[in-house]
C-alpha cells in the first residue's frame, strides 16, 4: 500500500510541477487567458497520445520481438493464463520472445486488453519453472497496475520542460530585450534535470511494487530473487557489444544489464552457499542483517531506472516473513 500511494503522491507532485512552471512562464511573459494554456497541455498530450500509439510498434522493432502459438511453447503460454486470471485481467496478453541473448523479461501496451509479455531468447535455459513463473508474475503485475502508461505520462513532463527551456533560452538570445526569457528557460532546464530525477523514482517504485505484485499472484520471493540473480551473474558475463542490444529499453527490463558487473559483486554476500541461486533459508538471514550500501551505489541509483540491487532483494526478504 505504501508503494501505491507514493506512486500517487510521486504523479501529483510532477503534475503540480508543472503546472507551476506553465503558470509562471505565463505569468512573467505577459501571456493571459486559456490559449496558452490550451497550447502547452495541448502539446503534452498530443505527445503522450503518439507515444500511446506508437510505442508497442517501437519496442518490437527495437527488441525484435516475435509472437509464440501455444504449440511452440505451452508451458510460458500456460503460466501467463494462469497469472492473468490471478491478476485479473480482462484477457490473456500476447505472448512473445525477443530475439536477443541478455536474459530478462518485459511488458509493453497499450491497454490492459492489448498487453504483451515477452522473455528473451536468452531466459529459457537458465531458468527453472518456478523461477520463470515468478518472472511472468513480475511483469503480469505492470500491465495490472498500468505502469507502462504512468511511466509514459510522467516521462511527457521533463520532455515539455525541455521544450520550454530551448524554445525561452535560445529563442531569448536572439532579441537582447528577452533576458526574462532565458532566466525562465533555465529554470525550466533545472526543473528539466529535477523532473527527470523523479520520473527514475517512479520507475523504482514501479519495480518494488511490480516485485511485491509476482507474491501476491503466488510466486515465492526466493524464486524471484533467483531470477534476478542469474539474470544479474549472466549479464556480467556478456559482451557490452550485446548489452547495447537494450540499451534503450533498460526502463522496460526487469533489471538493468549495463550495471550487472557492480551488482554481482553485491550480490554474492548474499548467496552464502555460492551456488548461484538464493533459496528461502538465505532471504530468511537477510531479514536479519543490515545490508550496506555504499555511498557511490546510493548515487548511481539516483540516476537508475532499477533499485540497488541489494536493496531490491532486502525488499524481496520482507516479503517472505
């Protein structure tokens, strides 16, 4: 519930943001009445509307996902019907497999009626059942929740403050009577850099709650933090040549591949037994301990779609009690 409402809170705040600064860009510019106003929120959701329609196209092209039939591949088929009756939703995604090697796993739609989960081409060998199941759990719990909408709105924000900075700044330094201009629009350049921030929070937020969501479908904790786990361990392994597969889609994955070398390395106080896996027995000891997270994670974190790693698994932990 606490995730939920700071979700909520998190919406409220960027919205009430930007109103601010719409306001008093028209305030110190001279601008009256609702066409300015009509202008800009006009822009913003003429912006969310296209990326509503065009995103799903985007991530399959750039994630070279592929549609499965229940002949190919009935057990992932079996598993995404089941948890969609769990979570409630009004049908059965489309299931895919995105051609690429780095292991994890995604969802992406437009509606609740026209999600999609996919799993890489590199999650089917390294993977148990129960593991993949809690993976499917994990992602079936965006489309429930509708992160993938909020993410996109509140993404809008930060790109309208963009907008506002190089339209005010810019379009300021050509008349030498337009000083008010460019103050304004590096304001909005800072509110632009703060927004940004924030829109990351919420994608960390998205990924508790997403997490906390794969338990309540029925999936264990431990299964899940496994799954991150090999996930994490593989990544570390591969090539930044084939990392750059998803480097555009990294707010879409389960976890962030780029940064696996630094969450190895935190993860393996974790996995006491070094057997590459993290059962139930080792989620039970971290609840006892007080992980420790530098301050130089604490910092990369901030500018991360995903929570500390560490972090994520301590949360994974509370679930389990």
């Amino acid at each position: 519930m606490w995730l939920q409402i700071r979700l909520y809170l998190l919406v409220a705040l960027l919205f009430s943001i930007l109103y601010g600064l719409i306001v008093g860009v028209a305030f110190l510019l001279g601008y009256s009445g609702f066409t300015f106003y009509i202008m800009v929120f006009g822009l913003a959701f003429a912006m969310i509307f296209i990326q509503f329609l065009i995103g799903p196209k985007i991530v399959e092209w750039t994630m070279k996902v592929r549609y499965i039939n229940e002949n190919e591949y009935p057990n992932i088929h079996k598993m995404v019907e089941e948890l969609s009756k769990k979570a409630g939703l009004p049908n059965k995604p489309k299931v895919g497999i995105a051609e690429i090697k780095i292991p994890n796993a995604f969802a992406f739609g437009r509606t609740k009626k026209d999600a999609r989960v996919c799993v890489t081409r590199g999650i089917l060998d390294i993977l148990s059942e129960d593991e993949l199941k809690a993976v499917l759990g994990h992602e079936i719990s965006h489309i429930k929740h509708r992160d993938v909408v909020v993410i996109t709105m509140l993404s809008v924000i930060p790109m309208i403050c963009y907008m506002l900075y190089i339209t005010l700044f810019w379009g300021g330094r050509r008349d030498r009577n337009s000083g008010g201009a460019m103050t304004i629009g590096l304001l909005a350049l800072a509110i632009y850099f703060i927004t940004s921030l924030l829109v990351l929070y919420g994608s960390r937020i998205r990924e508790y709650y997403a997490d906390a969501g794969s338990v309540e479908l029925g999936c264990k904790p431990n299964d899940l933090a496994t799954a991150l786990y090999k996930f994490t361990l593989v990544s570390a392994k591969t090539p930044k040549k084939l990392l750059k597969q998803a480097e555009g889609m990294k707010a879409f994955l389960l976890n962030d591949p780029s940064n696996a070398m630094n969450e190895v390395r935190e993860l393996k106080d974790i996995d006491i037994d070094m057997s590459g896996t993290i059962d139930a027995e080792e989620l039970r000891i971290l609840t006892t301990k007080k992980i420790k997270v530098t301050g130089a994670d604490r910092l990369l974190e901030v500018f991360s779609s995903h929570p500390n790693m560490k972090k994520r698994i301590k949360h994974l932990a509370s679930l389990s009690i």
